[in-house]
C-alpha cells in the first residue's frame, strides 16, 4: 500500500475527510487570505468535490493552480501540502 499524501495526513490529523467540512475550511482560508494579501477575488474561491477526491486520493500531476495552492499552504498554516512529481 502507497504512503499517504503530507495532503491526507493533514486532512485526517483534523477529521477532515467529509468533502463539505473541507470545503467549509478551504472557502473560509481562502477568504482570510483574500482579506490578509489579495487579491479580492480569492474570497469566493472553492473547492469542488471531484477535486477534492483527487487531493484526497493523491491522484493529481504536479502542484495545484498558484490559487489553490495559496489557500492551501494558509489553511494548512504553511505547510508544503503538495510536492513536485507526486
């Protein structure tokens, strides 16, 4: 069986895994960040289920859009969640 993803390991040390509890984090982070740096438009991203999977699953090419990957690294308090190549 493949090691977890830093992404699942995160996501489980905060019980995490149900898409609409991630999704409430992920908007909120995004939000505060919009807020703290910019720009405005960060505010109302999201994050949809089907991508969610795919994090969750670690079935995913690379690193996510530099939005994402913002919100991401702030909800996870600077976390490098995602790695090159994985």
């Amino acid at each position: 069986m493949a090691q977890p993803t830093v992404f699942q390991l995160l996501v489980d040390e905060r019980r995490w895994r149900d898409y609409d509890v991630f999704r409430h984090h992920y908007e909120e982070a995004a939000a505060e960040l919009a807020q703290r740096e910019g720009p405005p438009n960060l505010r109302t991203a999201t994050i949809g289920r089907r991508q969610f999977v795919r994090w969750l699953r670690g079935q995913l090419e690379g690193t996510p859009r530099n939005d994402a990957k913002r919100i991401l690294e702030h909800l996870f308090e600077g976390s490098r969640v995602f790695r090159t190549g994985m």
